[in-house]
C-alpha cells in the first residue's frame, strides 16, 4: 500500500533531536513564550523576509488574530475565493467582517483578479489571498489592485511555505500574513500551531498583546484578546524541521517533476506550471470527470489519495442560509472533479512512477 501520508515516518529522522529539545525545554521550567517559541520566530521572520513573526496556537487562529489586527469597520466586506477551505471564510466571519465569495482562475485554483476588480465595492475594506496547493496567487496583480483602491492584503500562507512568485516568498506580499503549521503542511508541527508574519511594527505589536489576552504587561489589558500562544513544544520542533525545510521542498518538487513528465495530460488535468512561479506542491492535484471512480480505482491497486476538499464553502451547512442560493461554476467544478495524489517526504521516485503507471491505465 501507497500511503497518502504517514505523519510517524515523515517525522521519525527528526525523532533524536525533538527528544532531546524536548528534555532541554522539561529541564528549563520555562513553558509558555520561552525560549524556543523566540527563536523560531526569529528564524520563520528571516525565512519569509518579514521583520515580525509572531507565533499562535493554530492557523485558523493566525487568520482570525490578523483581521482583528487590521481593526476593519465591523460589516466591512472582505473578498475571498470561493473555492478556499472553509478555515479562510471562518476567520472573516470571526473578525466580524463580511466573506465576500468570488470564482477562482480555472487553472491555478488560486483567486482571479479580474474577479477582485469586479467585486469591490465601497465597503470593501480587504482582500484574503489563500495560495492553493502550494502556488501563490499572482500577487503582483493583486498589489497593484489593493493599491488603487486602498484596500489591505491578507495572504493565507497554510499551503505555500517557501513558495514564490519571482524572488518574492509567500508572507511577504501583504500587510499581514498567515501560516499554518498542522502537520501534513510542508513545515508541520506534531500538533496544531501557526504564526503571522508582517513587516508594519504597530501590527506585529498589536498581534504579540492579541494572542496574550490583549496584554503586553502581566495583568494589564489594552485589547480584547484571546489565549492564541504558541506551544513551546511545538516551536522547538518546528525550529527543527525549519532547518530541512529545502531539502523537504526539493523532494516534492522532483516528485512532481514525475508526475509531469510521466502523467498522461490528454487523460487528467494537471497543475500548471510557470516560469515566473515557484510552486512547492504542498498537495499535487489532477482534475478528473470520474474523480469517485479514479479515487476507488487506485486504491483498489494499493494506492490512497485524498480529496481537496470535496464541499466548497458556499455548499456547507453552516454557511447554507447565507450563500447557498450563489452560483460558483468553476468552483463547484473544481470540488467536483479534483483528487490529491501521494507527494511526501516518506514517497520514493519509485512510489511516484507506479502510481504514474496505474493512472495512466485507468478506462473510464
């Protein structure tokens, strides 16, 4: 059997040194915003040429904490594609703001700007930019959109650890950025954790109070915050594996390099691939008509694949009140057709060209 992921042999070469950093932060005394949790901010800052990052206690929380940083007008409109995991309309609706849905590009996932432009209306107060399955949105476009209409950019960087659009890294387009750090993400934790990362020094102090109860100073509280504090733990071991992080991007993209080169495009859709965009295949996606059939299919020759993400937003049941009557065609298509193929650190090339070999072999 092809696993699709296997957290305990992705994470077992780092056992030795997550033991021993866990001994040295038992012996330390020290449990909340020690020392591990500064020095991997320190470090995540430099990988993401941001001047601030400030450690939380999931992604979701990184998400919500920025809006609350940016103080939007309650009931300002916040633009988001339609086609992002719910987590990224959770937190606008957390913030006390208003998600306002728009179709993705067909082909990168990611959301189009020509659809941005056509949404923004005078309470529009923002922009959530989610970079999908490792590959940033076109933020040059949406720059230059935010730009003229006086608009604050949020990237959600769950899926884009180290990912570029030129030489520009993800979480260093926008004024406030989230990460995630579950542990199937490329840099993943061994449980929940996430970080914002922005360069405006008035916002990175805002967000250290909002995660600590809104307080800087024991006791006293300025904001109404709420307890999103990394866990020391789990920045020491992210501080870990930060340090392997090329090595863990270069092994999924040469097993995407497989999958492009071996894949029969005339049968599937594929991810796109451009010059300008250096993509890090948090997941590798391929489009399919008979995605159900594909999915049983492959797992019936021993192969297991996962669903990104099989119900968009708008269809959910939380949300069915409010968007449910919306049309989203490229979305629902998306949901509808896509599969997330095995592409870890615990795959071989060889795992990839049987899997390559079985795909192009199925007749629907």
């Amino acid at each position: 059997m092809i696993e699709y992921e296997n957290l305990g042999k992705l994470n077992a070469k780092y056992f030795m040194q997550y033991e021993n950093s866990f001994t040295e932060f038992l012996k330390s005394g020290w449990y909340v915003l020690g020392k591990g949790v500064q020095s991997f901010e320190t470090n995540f800052a430099n990988y993401t040429n941001s001047n601030h990052c400030i450690g939380v206690a999931s992604g979701l929380d990184a998400l919500t904490i920025s809006f609350l940083a940016l103080d939007l007008p309650k009931g300002s409109e916040v633009i988001v594609a339609a086609n992002s995991y719910i987590a990224s309309v959770l937190s606008i609706k957390q913030a006390g703001l208003i998600p306002v849905l728009v179709e993705p590009c067909s082909d990168t996932y990611n959301i189009d700007p020509s659809e941005i432009e056509k949404s923004i209306t005078s309470n529009t107060k923002a922009i959530l930019c989610v970079h999908m399955y490792g590959k940033l949105c076109d933020m040059s476009s949406i720059m230059s959109i935010a730009k003229a209409n006086n608009l604050k950019v949020i990237e959600d960087c769950a899926q884009a650890h180290g990912a570029k659009q030129g030489s520009d890294v993800a979480g260093s387009f926008g004024h406030i950025n989230a990460f995630s750090f579950y542990p199937t993400k490329n840099l993943g934790a061994l449980g929940d954790a996430g970080a914002i990362v922005t360069s405006d020094d008035k916002l990175a102090d805002k967000v250290k109070a909002l995660r600590n109860y809104g307080s800087h100073i024991k006791y006293q509280n300025i904001y109404i915050g709420m307890n999103s504090r990394l866990d020391e733990c789990q920045a020491r071991f992210l501080d870990i594996k930060l340090k392997d992080i090329y090595n863990i991007t270069e092994h999924k993209r040469t097993l995407a390099q497989i999958y492009f080169r071996l894949l029969n495009s005339s049968k599937f859709i594929l991810p796109i691939q451009s010059p300008d965009f250096f993509d890090v295949f948090h997941i590798f996606n391929i489009r399919h008509n008979k995605r159900d059939e594909l999915k049983s299919y492959l797992e019936e020759n021993g192969v297991k694949t996962e669903i990104h993400y099989p119900i968009p937003p708008h269809k959910q049941e939380c949300f069915k009140e409010t968007y449910d009557h919306l049309n989203f065609p490229i979305t629902e298509e998306i949901h509808r057709t896509t599969l997330s193929l095995p592409i870890s650190t615990i795959h071989s090339s060889d795992d990839i060209i049987h899997i390559c070999e079985l795909l192009n072999n199925f007749e629907a």
